[in-house]
C-alpha cells in the first residue's frame, strides 16, 4: 500500500523574518544583562571582602596599640640611674600609642572606638569621621564630632547595610535587651543594651540628639528598605 507524504510548505514572508531577528535580538540583550548583572554581583562581592580585609587590619592594629598602651600602665618599680633612667624616657617617648592620620587607597582615617555586637558576631573598628570613602573600610562615627568613646552624651556609629551580613548588614536581628560593647582607645569596655529601634526616613535626624539626662548612650544606625529609609537602634550603658 503505497503512502504519500504530504508536506506543508512554510512560506518565509517579510514579517516572519522581522520577528526572528527581533527574538534573536532579545535573546542576547537578555544574555549581555544576565552577564553583567552576574559580573556586578561578582565585583561587589569581592569589593566588599577586601574592604573587610582592610578593616580587620585597622582592628587588629587598634587592638595591639591599646595591648601595648595597657602593658605601659602596669604598676612595675625600677631602681635606675640617672643615665638610664634618660634612657628609658627616651624609649618611652618614642613608644607612645597614638592614633594617628592613616592613609590607605587615598583615604586619610583615624580610629576612636571598637564595637562588639557578640549577637551577630560583628567586631569593628570605628573611624573618627564619616564619609562614602570611609564607610568602604569600616563603620563610621556619625556625630557629635567633639564627643569622645564611652563619655555621657550619644555617641551615634552608621555603617553599610551589606546583604552578605559584613559590617551593619545583620544589624536588624538584634531586639531589646541585647548587648553591644564600645572599647576606646586606653582599652576600657563598656557595655550598652538596646532598648528601642525602630525605622525613619533619611532626613530625620532626631535619633542624633544628645539629651540623653546625663547617660550614656549609643545610637547605631544604617540603610534599610532597599536604601530609602534608616534602621535605628538605641542603646544604653547598663
């Protein structure tokens, strides 16, 4: 039994290769933003780990600084002579901790804090002025300038919201009643416990007031809602 096969012929008409080209135009459009996009995440990543690295850096100098300033204030008594005891001095003088200008990339910074949040296990050095640069290398004291570590008035850290949990990234897990640690630069810790938090729109400044009935008082703050508003988080010494 024979069997024909009947084949239907397609006919490629203008408008059928129009839309074929407009497909394959799409189709690597789409591509191209897949790649970027991929390349972007893959930057930003590995931006953010080096600023890590630089701020674990800036950490461990402060951290052996006031190792060193603390071992310069034990209580040791010596019977020297005068020639020696010149001498000591002089060995002293040019042993003495400061915390001075550091430039890195291009960007000048100086320490004044580190802060602990053993909740999230965060540990960071604070740098005395806030500014885009800085916030790439660690959290940043935000205001008041003239208020100093760990002295009555509130004293307000902001840093970046990073999705990789890395410097305030994980800061909306914490709730009242946690513990955040603020070391100064002679190596004394106090511990504050947050007790309010809430969100606010970026020009709302409230949360920076030092009326703060003679406590003291941290203000830790950063992005949230995709960069439109402020988490804020309120802490007092306990």
């Amino acid at each position: 039994m024979n069997q024909i096969l009947v084949t239907e012929k397609v006919y490629v008409t203008p408008e059928l290769k129009r839309k074929k080209k407009i497909y394959k135009i799409e189709f690597f459009l789409s591509v191209l933003f897949v790649c970027l996009l991929s390349s972007y995440y893959i930057y930003a990543e590995y931006d953010r780990n080096k600023s890590e690295e630089v701020s674990q850096e800036v950490l461990a100098q402060v951290q052996n600084d006031n190792t060193v300033k603390s071992s310069a204030d034990d209580p040791i008594i010596i019977v020297l002579n005068e020639a020696e005891a010149n001498d000591a001095q002089e060995e002293a003088n040019t042993n003495e901790v400061v915390s001075d200008s550091v430039t890195v990339g291009g960007v000048s910074y100086s320490t004044e804090a580190i802060i602990r949040i053993p909740k999230i296990g965060i540990e960071y050095p604070v740098l005395s002025e806030t500014s885009d640069a800085l916030l790439e290398i660690s959290v940043n004291k935000y205001w008041p300038q003239d208020l100093k570590p760990n002295e009555v008035g509130n004293y307000c850290i902001v840093g970046h919201n990073y999705r990789n949990g890395k410097m305030f990234g994980r800061l909306n897990e914490l709730e009242n009643g946690d513990i955040v640690e603020l070391e100064d630069l002679t190596g004394r810790t106090l511990k504050y416990q947050v007790y309010n938090k809430y969100v606010v729109e970026p020009t709302d400044t409230r949360c920076t007031s030092q009326l703060t009935n003679g406590r003291k008082e941290l203000t830790l703050i950063t992005c949230t809602n995709y960069g439109t508003q402020r988490l804020v988080l309120k802490c007092r010494e306990i």
